[in-house]
C-alpha cells in the first residue's frame, strides 16, 4: 500500500472518531468569475457551495498578531477540510459560513490533495 493511501486512510478515521460533537458543519462557496460582457459592462460570476465537515484547528480568539506563524494575524480561524468533500480548489476570496456567520478564505493550503487547510478571516 502507498503512503499517500495510508495517510488518507487516517485522515478518514480521525474524521470518524471526532465525529460531530468537535468537526463543524461549515458551508464552503466557491466564486469563478467570468469574462467581462462589454454589452453589458459586468463581469458574470458563479458560485459553487458544498457543507461538509471541518475541523477548526486554532482558535485565535486572544492571539497576538503573529504568534503562531507570521500569515495569521489577529480574528482568524483556521479549518481543515478533506479535499476528497470538496469538488473544486478553494481560493482565496471564497467563503466558509458556519451557523450566521461567514469567513473569507484568505489563504487556502494544500496538504498532498488529502486536505485542505483553510485560513479565514472576518
């Protein structure tokens, strides 16, 4: 068996035990922009969403501009998302909502197309 099996094997059992009692439902809108309609003068975009389940890896509520890496900065949230959940990349300037409120993804990592981790910010 390869290692990247063996690694996505275990990011799926850590997904089952944590279970929903600590991962967050949190509702990922992907945006595409289009092309710029000169009849129009708008440029179209489209949204694609998917809810999934997120682990909330940091909780910066007290955390001074930064103290973990220098990329976090003070009011952000860091999720880690199964990149097997989501149909598309995310990016920069898409959306994690979770209950009411809605974060902007301001970094997006990729971690061996086995998850991704998500940096959002208010």
């Amino acid at each position: 068996m390869k290692i990247r099996s063996l690694i996505q094997q275990g990011v799926d059992q850590v997904w089952t035990l944590l279970g929903s009692d600590i991962l967050d439902t949190v509702t990922v809108t992907h945006f595409v922009r289009g092309t710029y309609v000169p009849s129009t003068g708008a440029v179209p975009t489209t949204s694609t969403s998917k809810t999934v389940k997120a682990a909330r890896i940091d909780d910066n509520a007290a955390l001074p501009t930064d103290t973990l890496r220098g990329d976090r900065i003070q009011n952000t949230r860091s999720y880690l998302v199964r990149a097997k959940d989501l149909p598309f990349e995310p990016a920069i300037g898409d959306t994690i909502a979770r209950g009411n409120k809605v974060f902007r993804i301001s970094k997006a990592e990729s971690h061996a197309d086995i998850a991704w981790e998500l940096i959002l910010e208010r």
